[in-house]
C-alpha cells in the first residue's frame, strides 16, 4: 500500500516596510510593503501553543515594532512554516538597509 502527501515547504517572506501587525490570539498577521516588488502583502501564521511556549512570537514582537516605528530604515524577513500545527512563524530577521 503506497500514501502521498504533500510536505510544505517553509517559506521566507520580504518586507520593505510594515503597516499593520495583528497579534490576534491564534493567527496573528504581518500586513506590509514586499521588499523588491513593492507590493502589498500580508503574512498569516498559526500560533496555537500555550502563551508559556509561544518564544519565537515573543521573541519577534520587538523586531515588528522596530521595523514598524524605522519605516525606511530595516527589511524584516519571516520564515513560515505552514505544516507546523502550532507555532507556523519558524524565524525573523531584522536587517539594516544600506
């Protein structure tokens, strides 16, 4: 007996500037500017874990508000993963334009 499934892959997105955040309790959002194309684009993720194991979201707030408060000034970059059943934000980045 053979089974097929689809493994998603994670999945890293750009912003050039940050306009919203929305930290709702289990899907929270990342609504900006995409860095390189200049189009709107918002970014959802699970966040399903207990707020004592939520440590990459906590962790990624004040890299979001820095980036939302320095418009022009850093990219932020998330990588999310859509198979994690509970925490899909796997990582962010903050990085200082040239």
């Amino acid at each position: 007996m053979s089974s097929s499934f689809v493994l998603a892959a994670n999945t890293t997105y750009s912003f050039d500037t940050i306009t919203a955040i929305k930290l709702h309790d289990s899907n929270p959002s990342i609504t900006g500017i995409e860095k390189d194309t200049g189009n709107p684009i918002t970014v959802s993720f699970k966040d399903s874990t207990n707020i004592s194991f939520r440590y990459i979201v906590n962790r990624c707030v004040p890299v979001f508000l820095t980036v939302m408060e320095k418009p022009g000034r850093y990219f932020l970059h998330l990588t999310v993963d859509p198979s994690d059943s509970n925490t899909g934000l796997t990582s962010c980045k903050i990085e200082l334009k040239s």
